[in-house]
C-alpha cells in the first residue's frame, strides 16, 4: 500500500471505476474489483465511436497516451472516445500493491486475460453504455486482451489491431515469462511476496530488467549501438539508468501478477482448446501487426494466427527496437503503426 509510483502524479488523469464484485476463471473474487480508466475524447451521439485500448505488462494508461494518441493520429481524440482501461495488476486498476490486508500480496488471487476482458466488457456495456466497439487495439498484453476481445465477443468488436502480441502464448514465451518471474522470487527480500516496499526486492527488480532488456530490445538494437541514440552513453548507462530505473519503482507482486496471465494467454480456451475454432469466430476486421525483430511474439507466431482469422491483413512493422518498439523510441515504427491503425479505422466494416 502507498507505492507513490501507483499515483494520479504520475500516471494521471485517470478515473476509477468500481464495477462490483469480479468472479474470476481460477476461482477467486476481487471484491469492490476497480477499474483505472483514462479517456480521451467524446462519445458521439450514436456511442459508435469508442476505442478501446487496454495496457500491456508493466504500463499504465500514462505510456499508451505518450506514443500513441494525439490530433492528427489514427487515435485521434478529435474524432474518437479512447478508452485506456489499465489492466488488473497493473498497480491503477485492482491489484497486490493496492488490494488491503488480507487479499492483497502474496494472497491476491489469479487473474487471466479473460477476466480483464470480463471486466473491460462490464465497464463499457453498463457504464458508457456502448453496443459496438469502432475499435479494439493494444500491444503486446494489450495484444492478447485485443484477441480475447474479439474471440470472446465477437458482435461487439468491429475492427481489432493485436500489435506485438500472440492469441495464444508459446512455449517458448511461457519460458521466458518464467525466467522474469524467478528472477524476482529468487531473491531472497521477496519474502514470499511480504517485502516492505520494491527497495527490499532491489537485486531481484535488477535482474528481471536485465532479462527483460535481453528480450525485449533486439540484437540488431545493440549492434547498432541504439541506446547513445536515447542519450545513454554505455551499455551499463542504458541498463541503470533506463531499464532498471524504469522496473526498480515497481511493485514486484504487480510484476508477478500480470507475469503470470501474460504466459497462460490463450484463447482456444474459449473453444475447447481448438485454436483454430477459437481465431474462426472472429468477425472484427482485423490487422495482425507485429515487430519483425521481437523476440517475445515473432512475426513467425503472429502470422501463423493470422493464417487463421478471417478475411484478416498482415501488417508487419520495420524496426530494429525489436518487441519494445512499443515503448515508441522508433519514430519509424510509431509512424508506420499509425499509418496501419488509419487503413483499419478507415476500412468498412458491417
């Protein structure tokens, strides 16, 4: 409790949302469960204008904003509702860090990307009162929560963008989550998830970003020396100062939390374990838009997804950022994302 990074001064404006009680797929409840939701624009008079954009892991409402939503853009707050809901976990929105004695912690319960959609989908339909969403859009866990979106709910979405991201997470991306998660279990201050506060974590924050900047940036990222272009001077400036200052503020339970969802993401639970089933329901027009150098969702796994998903487009995005190109430091990408997102807001949809 009182982690000042969770804050409207940092991460503000945003609303919260109680949405009542939430029964959760693994069994548990977040009671009262509240939803942290940043939007940006009107809805129109129709409410067929809404954007719905939820977060991917780590992030807030806070970076979405930054990188990609201005007048102008395809996610034009002129044109548009955004509506950024900050997953549960993520700190803003239900999680361990802001959950009191006894539910929070250690003992806040399971959380799979379908009870975010569950949640996400209460929000909208009782609060805004919105039918159809113009758009579902999100990177990476954003990706994943796009797809359960548009499996799940297929009347409802119109158009769906997964950028950087799986409908169901590999083998190879369940390992790798695995490692992140050790990385901060292992050191001996988490206490089982009862430390004091992130400083008590620090050795094991340091290693999950060190894991989390061989993954998420890309070898072409660090032959070319991309860092000095973001105004780090070394490879151990880059880590201190960017990578580790960025996780070190974090909450390690909220870490651990989204973890844990990110690598059982899989929508065929919603067909019997029939992937194919599953992306079939899809009736959204939908972009698969990955990074050609990410390493956690390679454009290889999107587009064998892709193959399976209805009158769907492929738009892979150039970039050496490899998966963090979401972080937006490639104004390429960024550019070559917004041109993408226009072409599907501007596609015709039934």
């Amino acid at each position: 409790m009182g982690n000042s990074y969770y804050s409207q001064d940092v991460h503000g404006p945003y609303e919260l949302h109680d949405i009542g009680n939430l029964e959760l797929e693994e069994g548990g409840t977040i009671r009262n469960c509240k939803l942290a939701v940043a939007t940006h624009g009107r809805l129109n008079a129709a409410k067929d204008n809404c954007i719905l954009m939820p977060t991917w892991y780590s992030g807030t409402n806070k970076i979405l904003e930054q990188v990609f939503i201005g007048p102008g853009r395809a996610l034009d707050p002129e044109r548009y509702c955004i509506v950024i809901v900050n997953q549960l976990g993520n700190g803003l929105s239900a999680s361990p860090s802001n959950t009191p004695a006894p539910g929070g912690a250690a003992h806040f319960p399971r959380i799979r990307i379908g009870d975010d959609v569950r949640a996400q989908h209460r929000f909208v339909t009782q609060v805004l009162g919105v039918e159809r969403l113009a758009m579902v859009v999100g990177g990476s866990m954003g990706a994943q929560q796009t797809y359960e979106w548009a499996v799940r709910y297929p009347g409802m979405v119109r158009r769906a963008a997964p950028i950087a991201g799986t409908a169901r997470n590999t083998e190879h991306d369940f390992l790798f989550g695995e490692t992140l998660c050790e990385a901060i279990t292992s050191d001996p201050g988490f206490a089982k998830g009862f430390y004091r506060g992130p400083e008590d974590v620090r050795e094991g924050l340091l290693r999950h970003a060190r894991i989390m900047a061989v993954m998420g940036w890309s070898t072409e990222f660090f032959q070319a020396k991309r860092y000095r272009a973001l105004g780090f001077s070394s490879i151990e400036d880059f880590m201190v100062n960017f990578m580790f200052a960025y996780f070190s503020v974090m909450d390690p339970n909220n870490l651990l939390c989204m973890a844990w969802k990110w690598m059982r993401g899989d929508v065929a639970r919603l067909a019997g374990g029939d992937l194919r089933a599953a992306l079939g329901r899809i009736t959204a027009k939908t972009f698969v838009i990955p990074m050609s150098t990410d390493m956690f969702f390679p454009p290889a796994d999107c587009q064998a997804e892709w193959r399976l998903i209805p009158d769907a487009e492929f738009r892979p995005v150039e970039t050496i950022d490899g998966h963090l190109a979401l972080f937006g430091a490639d104004p390429a990408a960024v550019a070559q994302i917004d041109r993408h997102l226009k072409d599907l807001l501007a596609a015709k949809v039934a």
